[in-house]
C-alpha cells in the first residue's frame, strides 16, 4: 500500500460539494491554475467558487428567488473579500486537510466548524480565494407554493441555528487561535451573521414605521437620511438582481422571466429581508431556549431538481 509523503499533500487538492451541485466543466482547471498562480499556498488557502442557485430558479416563488440571488451578491461580497467562510463547495490541500483532522462530521455547518479549527491548528486567519468559475447550487423547492415556502422557512432556520452552534464552537476554539486573527474573525462573523442577516432588516422596517406611525415634526435632513439610506440599499439588491441577468448567459443556464415579474422580485426583496429575518430571530430564540437539541442537519426538500 503507497502511503502519500506529507511534502506530497501539498500537491493534492481536495473539493467538497453538495449532491445538488453543478460543476463547470473547467473547475479542476480553474481551481490547479489558482493553487498555482499562488505559489501553493497549502496551509493558508481555502478555495470557494462563487454560488449560484439558477437551477430551475425561474419556476420558484420570489422568495426562493430573490434569497438565491442575495445569497449570491453576499458570497461574492461579503463572504470571500472578508474570509469569513467557505460554503458548501470548497477545495483545499490534502496537507492542510490533514494538518486540521479533516472535517468534522458530526456539525451540520462542517464547512465553517473545519474553517475554525484550522485557524487553530495553522496559528493563523485562513484566506479564502474565489475560483474564477461558478458553480450552480440546488435552491429549496416544494410541490406546491405553501410547501415551498415552508421548506424555505425551514432552510432559514437551520442556517441560522448552524450559525449560533458555530459562534459557540469558535468561542471555545478561541483560545487556541491567536488573539488578533480571532478577534478580526469573530468581528466579521459577528457583523455578517448578527447584523447583517438577522438585525438590518428588521431594524429597517422598525425605524421606518416609526418613522411613519410614531415619531412626528421629523426634522427634514433625517427624512432625506433615511430615504438616501433606503435608496442605497434599494441600489444594492439592483446589483444582484444585474448580476442574475449576466451570470445566467455565463453558465449556460436557460431562463425565461417576464420583465414585470422581475420587477415585482425587485420591489419585494426588502420584504424578503424582514421575513428572513424574523425566521432567524425566532431560530436564535430556540437555540436560547433548547440549546443543543434543535442543533440538527434537517436538509431541505429540493423536488423539483432532476
């Protein structure tokens, strides 16, 4: 039996996937001539191809849609740029693999909870580099609406559970990671997991009816605050929305959405937003109330993908 040297691994690369993944053809390409172009960085470099989830996108409801395209914009800018984590497809060295006990089955968010032990075992924060090719990912799917949505709740709710279970883990990993690569992690995941997907949207929708409802004589330069900070954001999911409309011609992906239908996804994505947050908020209290008990990998249903 040949048993692989430790100086060997380095030129070994590992993918980890999901059943309902889509590789590009050229992926084992583009994923060598990254770990090349980058001197092998073995045990600093994680590798991630940015996620689409335009499989039979165009039949889903529009909050299955506009999730999957918001799920998108925030791997590409948020995710990868900041090195917070991997997700779902990832690739790595055998070396760096080995080096951190491999990956940790026993987690329903594994790809995060393995990011986090290697940090550890390498005294380091770990970079996450974008392969230059997409890769498509099923979205929740039901037979009917109503079940859709409910398999979407149910999604929402087991991210953000994972999440709460992963803040956990890092907690105790912490010590063993140095002070400033977890400081600098723990900020990120903190402001990407706590503000940004559970606190933004329902803090929007809260200042604004008080804004409309409560709060009278509103001095004139903080209503033109708050609409230029709404326009912003309305700005931002326009963005995923340009995206969408380009990265279907890129992967080859035949889609059929009628321009007014894509309009209505457009005016309904904050509303999306606060009712994704609301699950995650009610997902946060069950971990508070429960702890590790509702901390299980319930995958959700994906019919509709053949």
């Amino acid at each position: 039996m040949n048993i692989i040297n430790d100086d060997d691994m380095k030129n070994i690369l590992v993918t980890t996937c999901d059943a309902d993944s889509k590789f590009p053809s050229n992926y084992t390409a583009a994923l060598t001539w990254k770990y090349l172009e980058e001197k092998q960085p073995a045990l600093t470099t994680i590798y991630q191809s940015p996620l689409f989830y335009n499989w039979k996108l165009d039949s889903l409801s529009f909050i299955t849609r506009v999730t999957g395209l918001l799920r998108s914009l925030l791997m590409l800018g948020a995710l990868i740029p900041f090195n917070i984590n991997t997700m779902s497809i990832f690739s790595f060295s055998l070396s760096l693999a080995k080096k951190g006990n491999f990956i940790h089955p026993g987690y329903q968010m594994d790809d995060i909870i393995c990011l986090i032990r290697w940090m550890g075992v390498t005294q380091q924060r770990l970079r996450i580099s974008m392969i230059p090719v997409p890769v498509v990912s099923g979205p929740t799917s039901g037979e009917t609406i109503e079940t859709e949505i409910m398999e979407w709740a149910r999604q929402a709710r087991r991210w953000t559970i994972g999440a709460a279970e992963v803040f956990h883990y890092f907690i105790i990993k912490a010590k063993h990671i140095p002070k400033i690569a977890a400081f600098s992690w723990g900020f990120v995941f903190i402001i990407y997991y706590g503000v940004l997907l559970c606190s933004a949207g329902l803090f929007n929708f809260a200042s604004t009816i008080s804004m409309l409802v409560l709060v009278k004589n509103v001095p004139p330069i903080i209503t033109y605050i708050m609409y230029g900070l709404f326009g912003l954001q309305m700005l931002t999911f326009l963005v995923a929305f340009i995206i969408d409309a380009i990265i279907v011609r890129l992967i080859n992906v035949h889609e059929f959405i009628f321009i007014l239908r894509n309009i209505f996804h457009f005016i309904s994505t904050p509303f999306v937003l606060v009712a994704y947050s609301l699950v995650e908020l009610y997902a946060l209290h069950e971990v508070v109330i429960f702890g590790k008990k509702v901390c299980k990998h319930g995958a959700s249903a994906k019919n509709i993908l053949n």
